[in-house]
C-alpha cells in the first residue's frame, strides 16, 4: 500500500459492531457510497468474511461469502485482480431461495476496487475491535451460536502482514 494507490484507497471504512443477541452492523464504505447490514448470527458471518478476504491471497480470483439477514441474502463478491480487489455486494430478497442463484439474479446494491491490502487492514482492524470491546467469551455471549473466529483472524492477518507493504500501524498484541 504505497501512497501512489491514493485513487483505489480513498476513504475505505469498514466496521462490524454487534448490535444485539445474533445481530450485528456491518458497514463499508468508500467515500462516494456505503453499504449497510444487519447481519443475523444464522451463519457464522465474521469468519466467513476473513476467510473470503483470505482467498485474495491464494491462487482463485472469486471469491463468496453471503450474510443471512433474516430473510434476504447479502452476497459478497471479492475479485481478486492481482494487488486490487473488487468488491461487488449483490442482494437478495430470500437466503433460503437464492443459495444456488448466479450473482446477477440479485441486485446489485454496492461496489468498490480497493487495494486488497487496505481492505484487508480494514477488516482485520474492525475484527480486533470487536474482540477487544467484547472478548471471546463476550462475542460468544453475543453472537451465541459461532465463537469468535480467532482462526481466520490470524490466517487474514499473517497473510496481510507478509504479502502487502502496508504502512499503516498494525496491532499484534491480540491473536
């Protein structure tokens, strides 16, 4: 992440906050537009986005995870393109009914092409967040049926850390 890649990096925000018993608020955005969720705890939502980000590092180049949001259906897709992602976010009106749709059956609801780097520190910085006002057993308490992923964490982390030349502060202290 060189300040050369300003035009990818400009104003990407991420945060995840759990908002209540199996409820959180997942919010990206990048200047121009944002994308807002509440995700339900039907599926284990936290995990599955760092590892999709984590698929940014190996050999695939599409990568999907979707959020139950009790109906509907927030889909994720990561296009890896060599030191860029591209972030599409389609959305569907029934999890239950749409699990085996092609993309373009939903709607396209938000995109971006960021630096994968930024985007991976983005998540990984909301991610320690959350571990760090709630802690394990607190996240568990609050997401109830999936542990905080500590796993994909480490795996999205010690990928970032190796792959992309970021400048940005980096907090080891949590898993």
């Amino acid at each position: 992440m060189s300040k050369g890649d300003d035009k990818l990096t400009a104003g990407l925000q991420f945060s995840w906050e759990l908002s209540g018993s199996g409820w959180a608020t997942c919010r990206i955005a990048d200047g121009p537009s944002e994308r807002m969720d509440i995700v339900s705890y039907c599926t284990d939502a936290l995990a599955d986005m760092l590892y999709g980000l984590t698929g940014l590092y190996g050999p695939g180049t599409v990568h999907r995870f979707s959020f139950d949001l009790e109906p509907a259906e927030s889909r994720w897709v990561l296009r890896g393109t060599g030191p860029n992602a591209e972030i599409a976010i389609y959305r569907f009106p029934d999890m239950s009914a749409s699990f085996d749709a092609p993309d373009d059956d939903g709607t396209l609801v938000w995109s971006s092409r960021q630096d994968r780097g930024v985007l991976s520190h983005a998540v990984i910085e909301a991610a320690q967040s959350v571990l760090r006002i709630h802690g394990e057993e607190g996240y568990r308490a609050k997401w109830v049926q999936h542990p905080f992923p500590v796993a994909a964490l480490q795996d999205l982390r010690r990928l970032h850390l190796r792959d992309d030349a970021c400048d940005l502060q980096h907090d080891l202290s949590l898993p």
